[in-house]
C-alpha cells in the first residue's frame, strides 16, 4: 500500500492547518512544537555532518522555454579542464523538490575522469526556479515533453544517462513513451531512484488522497489560490512540525542529520502550496508500465529504499522484474531520499552505472557521439 508522500502531505497539513486552526487545541499544539523545537536542537547539536558548500562544483545557470512556453531554469555543469566527456548525465527531481536533491552527487560527478560527464539539471515546470506553469499543464506527461526540450537545448548530441527520482522518474518514463527513438539512439543509461511505474493510488488513504474527487485536497488548493499568504503564513508558523513529518516521511533514519531534513523542508516550503496541489491528479493516474520496455536497451539502475513510506520498494521490484537485465539496488532502513540519506553507496551505484553505460556507447551500443562543445 503506498502511504501519503511527506510533499503532499506538508502541503495538505498547511492548508488544512489554515482553514481548521481554530479547531485545534492551542495549548497542545504549542507544547507539540516546543518539543519538535527541542529535538531539533538537540540533534543539530549532535550532527552536523552536511557538506561544506564549497565543495559544489562550478556551474553555469541558464533557461530552456518549454514547448508550452513555460521557463525551466536549468543548470550545466562541464567536465574537467582538458578532458572531453564521454556522456552527458541528465538529473530529474521529484515532487514538491528542486535540483537541490542532487547536491551530493554533484562534486562526486564533476570530479570524474574516466569517464567524464557533463552535467545536466533543471527545476521541473511549478518547482523551484523555474516559472509557474498553467495547472492544466501540470502532467507528467507534460513533464515528458519538458525533459525532451531540456535534452534537445542543452545536451542536443552525444550520449545520455538519465536519472530520476520519484516524479522525476515517471518524467523519464514518459519521455520513454513518446520517444522512444531517443532511447534506442542516445539513452545509454538510465536511473530510476525511488519512483513507480503506476498503481500510486489504488487502495487505503493514498487512494483518496490522490482521488480527483477529493475534497480536502481541492478546498487546500482553491484556498491556496485565493488566499496565499493565508496559507503560506500558517506554513511558516507550523515550521518545526512540518520539519518533524519531513524527516519522517523522507527519512529512514529518525537520527538523520537535522541538515539534511532541513535542505529537504527548504525545498519544499520554496514551492507554492496550490502548485503542489496541481500535480495530484497526474500521480494518481501514472501508470507507465507499458514503456518500460524501452529502457531494455539502457544500462538500468533502480534503487530505492525498503523504508520508503511514500513509494514503498514493492514498486522497485516491480519496475526489475519488467526489466530482467536491469540492476535492483535495496537500501536497507533507508526512506525515500536515498541520494541524500546513503550517499555513499548511491554514489557507487550511480558510478558504476555511469562506467557501463560509457562502455556501451563506446561500443556503438547508444550511436551518436557527442560533439565537442565550445
């Protein structure tokens, strides 16, 4: 059974936190916070092992015009001085997140030598930096096209490793729906991190979450629109508990480093309560098992963590037993932000996927070269 995902719920919690607050016992509220408040402190005090952030590589911002007419703001990274890159490695991220989510991949990925990789990343359309798009083009089907445009911009020849985390992961199934070419000619590798292929919402209380008919959901949306600051400031006052159900619902480990739940918290409170609210319907009906099959000609990797309350990690069996040849990396005890939480042995996995999808397109497996870039 899939459980209701942190970005959704924080997102839920503050509008119904703005329009049932009158209903909530003040006095335990406050107590709840105060400890939330001093947990917090006491585990910050304990941990403090974020990375420096210094050791993110150099990176050139930029913006692809979506084909809707929608802005992405997206970001590139380039190989070493005086090393030509074997690929281009392009990174999706989830729901409710921004580009941030790959902060710890990217001095491991910038440094490579052998292979070298460019580095590809963008905030999805109604995420972070990138403008806020029409609600009736919030689909993942849309996010497909989005990724092609940003793939057609910014990395227009040579090889391609995709990597995808959750919404970013159906992202990369949709493009596989509708290009499959791309897949066959340059898609050497592909990630898919934390993610589904379908049945997001088929029984118990994530099923009526994400029904189109819910209620609860529409009102926290429409309230969001007429009344955003309403909203957005009960987000701001309820901060230490929804940072409490954010490390909860995107951690394994209740001991994580309180740096990481907060770069997790800081993403989501940077998007829009009613944008968020915009996409339910496309999670509810995702269901992209049918083009699986042309990943079968990529590298694959699917990790995911067997702690994961969003998407639990039945969804990762399910997406390799449709892909015999692909690669089924568990993380023991880890939620759903493995990128983050085991970094580590993600990082390795990544590599190695990296390293044989290099090896591929060097044997003319994924066909065009990329041309040296100026």
């Amino acid at each position: 059974m899939v459980k209701p995902g942190v970005w959704q719920t924080v997102g839920i919690a503050s509008g119904v936190a703005g329009a049932a607050g009158a209903a909530v016992g003040v006095g335990v509220a406050a107590r709840r916070r105060n400890r939330i408040a001093a947990e917090r402190r006491r585990l910050a005090a304990q941990l403090t092992s974020a990375p420096p952030a210094e050791s993110t590589p150099r990176s050139e911002e930029s913006s692809v015009t979506a084909d809707d007419g929608v802005r992405l703001s997206c970001e590139e990274i380039e190989a070493p001085a005086g090393v030509r890159p074997a690929l281009t490695v392009v990174l999706v991220h989830g729901f409710a997140l921004d580009r941030r989510t790959w902060s710890l991949q990217l001095p491991v990925l910038a440094a490579l030598r052998g292979p070298a990789v460019r580095i590809v990343l963008y905030d999805q359309r109604s995420h972070g930096r990138s403008e806020r798009a029409p609600r009736a083009t919030c689909t993942i089907d849309q996010l497909g096209h989005d990724l092609d445009a940003v793939i057609r911009a910014l990395a227009p020849d040579g090889p391609l490793v995709l990597v995808g985390h959750s919404m970013g992961g159906m992202t990369l199934m949709a493009l596989a729906e509708q290009r499959p070419d791309l897949f066959a000619e340059r898609v050497a590798g592909v990630a898919l991190v934390s993610t589904s292929a379908g049945d997001m919402g088929s029984q118990g209380l994530t099923a009526a979450l994400l029904s189109r008919n819910n209620p609860l959901l529409r009102g926290v949306g429409l309230l969001a629109r007429v009344q955003p600051k309403l909203v957005e400031g009960v987000r701001r006052a309820a901060g230490d508990l929804i940072w409490s159900i954010t490390r909860s619902y995107a951690y394994g480990d209740r001991s994580v480093d309180p740096g990481l739940v907060d770069l997790v918290d800081t993403m989501i409170g940077a998007n829009a309560v009613d944008a968020l609210t915009d996409f339910v319907d496309t999670l509810g009906s995702h269901d992209r098992i049918a083009a699986l099959p042309a990943l079968a000609g990529c590298e694959v990797l699917v990790a995911a963590g067997d702690a994961d309350k969003m998407i639990p990690f039945s969804h990762s069996e399910r997406i390799a037993a449709e892909l015999p040849d692909a690669r089924l990396l568990r993380l023991p005890g880890v939620g759903h932000m493995p990128m983050l939480e085991k970094t580590t042995e993600f990082d390795a996995a990544l590599v190695e996927l990296i390293d044989a999808s290099a090896r591929r397109a060097a044997e003319g497996r994924s066909v065009r070269r990329m041309r040296r870039r100026a």
